[in-house]
C-alpha cells in the first residue's frame, strides 16, 4: 500500500475520512465536506489520502475505522454524533477501540451550561455526552455537544458548519507537513494530445504529482492539467515546461488560465 | 459485515462505488457522480451501499476492488480510464483479476470509428482500447472510448456526462429490486425533541430506514426526517405517524414541507 511508502521524515501527512452517511449514500444530501476538509489539510501539509462512505450500521464504522487508523496518520469521521436512534458513531468508535462508552462528566456539564440547567438535558441531550472511555473532547462552539479525540481518530459532526468549527480545534491538535501547493492550466487541446510530452515532464519530476481532467462547459471538452508538489521552485518549474509543451502544441495557455492555490502571494 | 444480512430474495441488490480520484482527494473537484448514481439506483431496487475515494495508485485500486466485488452485488468504478499517464484503472482492474490486460479488437474499431481512421488513433488514443482479457465493453455515444465490465465490475469514465451515458448501458445489465420509495419531512423542531418517539416508530417499522438530519438554513438550525422503504403502504403509514408526531410536539407539519420520491404521481 502506498501509504507505507509516505516519507518518513513527515513532509505530508496522511488522513482518511469516514463519512458516516446513509443520507450521502441515498443520494439524498450532497457531500460538500470532502472537498472543504481536503482544502484546509493541503494548507498544512497533510493529504487526504482516502475517503469512505459508510451506511449507518456499526460493524461497517468498526471495520472502516480500524481498517484505515493503523494505514493513515489520522482518522477523522464525521456523521452520528446526535441525540437520535440513527446517530451509532459513538458507541461504534468505543467498539472499535474495544473500550466502555460512557458518560462524560466534561461533556455533560458542557451541555448543561449550553441548555441552561441539568433538567433541560434530557436523556437524548445526554446521549450527546456520551463518548468512549479515554477519549478527549473537541469543543463545539455552534451547538454545544462535542466531538471528540479516540488517540488518532477524531470524530466530528456532520453538518458542515459544525465540522468546520469543530475543525478549529481538531487543526490544533495535528502535526503539519510542508504545504501542498498547486498550479491549475486550462487549454482546449485533447488529452491524447498532451498525453505523451506529460508523460515526460511527469517522468523528469517526481515530486510533482500531474493530473490531466478533460471536463465539458458549455458543451466543449476541455482540459486542466494541474500540478502539486510541496516544493515551490520545482513546482514552479515543471509548470514553466507543462506551458511551454502547451504553446508548441498550438493550445496558447494564457495568464488568464492558470491557477495557483497554496502559494504566497 | 451487514452486506451479509442482505435479503437473499433480493428485494434489494447493492452497489459499491470506487472513485478513482486524486483531484477528488485534493479537493480540486467537488464529487457529484455518487448522488446521481445513487439517485438512479434507487428507482431500480439497488442501493448504494459504500463509496471509496482512492487515490491514482495500482495497489489501492487493486485492494478497493477485490474486497468489495466479494461484498456486494456490483462494483461501479469512475474515473481514470482516458489517454494520460495518470489513467491507470484498466490496467489495474486487469492486475485485480490477474488477467492480462491487452488490446480489444472490438474497441479499437470503436475508436477508428469515432477518430476517422486508424492513423488517428494515435498511441495514447490506442491505449483507451486497452482493457482487461475476457471483459466485454461498455458503450459510450459522447466520447467513443468505451468503459467495460469484468464479472460484476463495471469500469466507466469519471466525467459526469460520459459516466451518465455509460450508465444508460451498464442499468441494462443490472438486475433489479424493488424501488427504494422515500418521504421527507422538514420542520423546525430539535432533534432532542424527535429523539424518543422515533425511535419508538423506527421499532415498529423495521422495514422503514428513519434518519433525522440537522440543517442550518438562513442562520435557524432546522431538521429533515427522511423515511426511506421499498414496501409504499407501509412507507406511507409510518410517515402518517411522524406527521402526527410532530404535530404533536408542535411542529406543524404541512404539505409543503413533505416531499417523496421514486413514487408514482
């Protein structure tokens, strides 16, 4: 697996998401989580290396959970943390872990000064304070009820607005890598056009991963050709050459087509 | 693992979907294929039953696809089938079945077909008619590069228009169960309040799947009860009773705010 071959001096770091989801799975709701988590990791060094769409079933969270944490240097999930019968991550991460599931005094005092009295915490309220044995809190500042940390897993909520707050706290507690940065060059050319001179820029910089996504707007094919590296000058000149093959083949990439995330500006 | 459980009658067959998906994974591109196919399978009694985004790398592919082609009915594939160097499904489905992968006489006449002539299949083209020995293709009227199947692996193109016309072919193939109806409930209430008499209906209605989902809009914390069963009278009689639950708590619900789907109008 590629994972053991990840650098063992930790330029990136690796996470896998286990997004726990039925109503992802149902088609129901669009996962927009992916994308924003991946984004906020690049910026510190950290690749999303794999991503896993469970049903709400607890021998499925089990499997994925312990599967992917020995792989991956963090496991984050999110999804099932509520106070409702469909909500299992909880318990499920204890049974992974093969510690009790309890009750948390920190966490219910949490929710406690968040309802506003103990007997505003009813017994689904309370089931919100309910974590694994050892693990730690991560604090929610939306809506009260915390995430929390299982030694490299964190679990998360899965409304996107209460994940990003709870990724407030989550990025603190993470090692960084160098920055993964990237250039994005739009041109119309097809891909087996470019296929055989991307194969050899690719060849000649190993350190820069090349992609090459042919996408329809307006009803044209298109092409991006993106490169990442977390090495800014080599980065920067695999991108000189990958424009050069452009404009010898006719495609005239422009200032206007390129797109750079990650970098200084 | 559940997929165990699954009804040997086969009132429902199950999916898993692997995405091949480095711009997926560094979160460039925002997945929208795992709705729409979810969606589609639904109205055909298939359910979607896990998603896993995986990297550009031979061996993650190959471990992705040989643990879940033994769990679930069929396994969709998209992405990474084109002419560059980073498309390396075909090779690595061929590598997951230990076949040869080779050229497809049938589908290099596709491509002479789609590029004019056989001079136009240029080298990287060429390789877009390299697929696994023994698999039979999948067609593909927007692009002419074809996907393929290989026993119940169905390999089909990452972008959303060739991989939505591939699917007109791949559902002929795909045995059927009964339609997955659902009924969607907004209201305002918390999920705290919902939590207990709900689940008390989930455990009168095990054929019924019940998820309560939080939502932010306009700034309000909000809330979607999804009830989900391929058997309508009793869908519809267990939704009659969260109505009547929530307008017990004093919800309101009102028509407006309950939407169905797969049902016939």
């Amino acid at each position: 697996m590629e994972i053991m071959d990840l650098p063992t001096n930790k330029d990136i770091y690796s996470v896998a998401l286990v997004i726990v989801g039925n109503e992802i799975l149902s088609g129901r709701t669009q996962d927009t989580n992916t994308s924003w988590i991946a984004e906020n990791l690049n910026a510190m060094g950290i690749a999303l290396h794999q991503v896993r769409v469970v049903p709400d079933i607890e021998a499925e969270i089990v499997a994925a959970v312990n599967e992917l944490r020995g792989k991956v240097d963090y496991v984050f999930t999110t999804g099932g943390i509520g106070p409702t019968h469909d909500d299992i991550t909880s318990e499920s991460i204890a049974k992974a872990f093969g510690v009790p599931y309890e009750l948390d005094e920190v966490a219910f005092r949490i929710l406690v000064a968040h309802y506003g009295s103990e007997e505003n915490v009813t017994p689904p309220r309370k089931k919100m304070a309910m974590i694994p044995k050892g693990a730690t809190l991560i604090s929610n500042p939306v809506s009260g009820a915390p995430g929390f940390q299982m030694e490299n897993v964190f679990v998360m909520a899965g409304v996107p607005r209460i994940m990003q707050a709870m990724f407030d706290d989550v990025k603190t507690r993470l090692s960084r890598g160098k920055p993964v940065l990237s250039n994005t060059i739009a041109c119309s050319l097809q891909e087996s056009a470019v296929a055989e001179p991307l194969t050899v820029i690719q060849a000649k910089y190993p350190n820069v991963s090349i992609g090459s996504y042919p996408h329809f707007r307006g009803g044209l094919l298109g092409l991006s050709l993106v490169l990442r590296s977390s090495d800014d000058p080599v980065l920067d000149k695999a991108t000189g050459e990958v424009i050069k093959m452009i404009a010898d083949l006719g495609g005239e990439p422009n200032a206007l087509s390129i797109q750079s995330t990650g970098k200084k500006t």
